[in-house]
C-alpha cells in the first residue's frame, strides 16, 4: 500500500487531476565523517596525569599519537570512528566530534612561517 495525502484522495474523490511531483534533487555535499578533537583543559595526560586510553582504543594506527605523554589527533587519519570519545576517562569528557565543514581559506592554504624567528 503506497502513502498517500488526505489532500491527494480528495483530488482523486473529487476527479481533479494530480501533478506527479518530481523527485527532489540529490544533494551535492557528501557528508564528510567528524573530526576528534581533544580538549586540553579536560584531558587527564595535559593535566598531568597518566592517561593513553585515546590512542590504545583508536582502530586506526597514526590517527591518535602519544607525544611526550600528551594525544595528539592526526586529522588527515582520523576516521571519525567515536571510539576515542566513547572510552574517555575523563570526568568531563576530552574527546569531542565536529563536522568537518570546509570554510573559505582553510582548504589547501601554505603553513605561514611566524614572522619573528
């Protein structure tokens, strides 16, 4: 049985003609996955403590790595998986997912030397 409108079966009760309506168009922006981002101000390792839970859990090899005790998210690898954020231990949770909307300038731009040395 298809789905069809109060409105639809009155114009068929009432013999006017229904316009067959045109599919909508695919959309043109394919969802990217989310990033991980991890907040410093929540993170056990940036506070001090020992933690690598993050980096343990992470399915994907180089997407969290541990550097002198603190993660560090690789974009260019991370899947968007929500592992890393599902595990943290963090009272308030460290691990947070943002969409990867590219924005004007941001997309292929040169790394900028700082301008003192």
């Amino acid at each position: 049985m298809s789905a069809i409108s109060r409105r639809d079966l009155f114009r068929s009760m009432l013999g006017r003609r229904v316009e067959p309506q045109a599919p909508p168009a695919a959309a043109a922006v394919i969802d990217a996955p989310p990033l991980a981002l991890i907040l410093d101000r929540f993170c056990l390792a940036w506070q001090g403590s020992f933690c690598s839970v993050c980096s343990e859990r992470c399915p994907v090899d180089g997407a969290i790595t541990v550097d002198q005790g603190k993660p560090r998210v690789n974009p260019d690898l991370c899947t968007g998986c929500k592992i890393c954020h599902d595990v943290c231990p963090a009272p308030k949770n460290a691990v947070f997912l943002v969409a990867r909307k590219p924005r004007q300038g941001m997309i292929s731009r040169p790394a900028e030397t700082p301008p003192f040395p």
